[in-house]
C-alpha cells in the first residue's frame, strides 16, 4: 500500500509569500480513495509528499478518483487549503 505525509502549516509570511511552519504530520496509506483527518483550524498550507503516484481532492468529504490532481511518487507539492478541510488520496489503479 502506498503512503502520502500530509504536514500542515499555519503559513503566512512577509509580502504575501508562503512560509511553511512545520505543525502537525499525518500519514494517510491508500490505494482506494481514503480521506485524511481534518486540518487544524490555523492550517492553511500543506505539504504533500508521496511514495507511489497520487491522485488528491480537496473538501469537507471528498473522493479522490483518477481525475483529480496528480501528484508524481516522490515529488514534494504545496497546497493552499481551508481549516477544517480534508484531502482524499487515491493510487490511481484501484
């Protein structure tokens, strides 16, 4: 089974930039659609890094599927994101 590291980061920064501030780590394994925990309610950046290809949805319930965003195996991709949302991993072959 594949596994993505999903770390969370409050962000911010000078001049509108993004800052990741490393907080909280979850790891989410998946070959079907599985969703994450909830993100924090000061969350909004995360930083997704995966060792197989990985297809992510965003939402409060969402459902990954072979159309949604592909991420390549070990390829380290920042997402802007709302507190409280979720994110589905998918492996695209299930």
């Amino acid at each position: 089974m594949a596994k993505a590291l999903i770390t969370e980061s409050p962000g911010g920064g000078k001049y509108g930039l993004p800052v990741m501030q490393p907080g909280a780590t979850q790891a989410v394994t998946y070959t079907t659609s599985v969703q994450s925990v909830a993100f924090a309610s000061d969350t909004n950046i995360i930083r997704v890094v995966a060792d197989a290809d990985v297809f992510l949805a965003f939402g409060a319930n969402p459902t990954a599927d072979a159309n949604s965003i592909r991420v390549i195996a070990n390829t380290v991709e920042y997402f802007a994101v709302h507190p409280g949302q979720e994110v589905a991993c998918y492996d695209g072959v299930s």
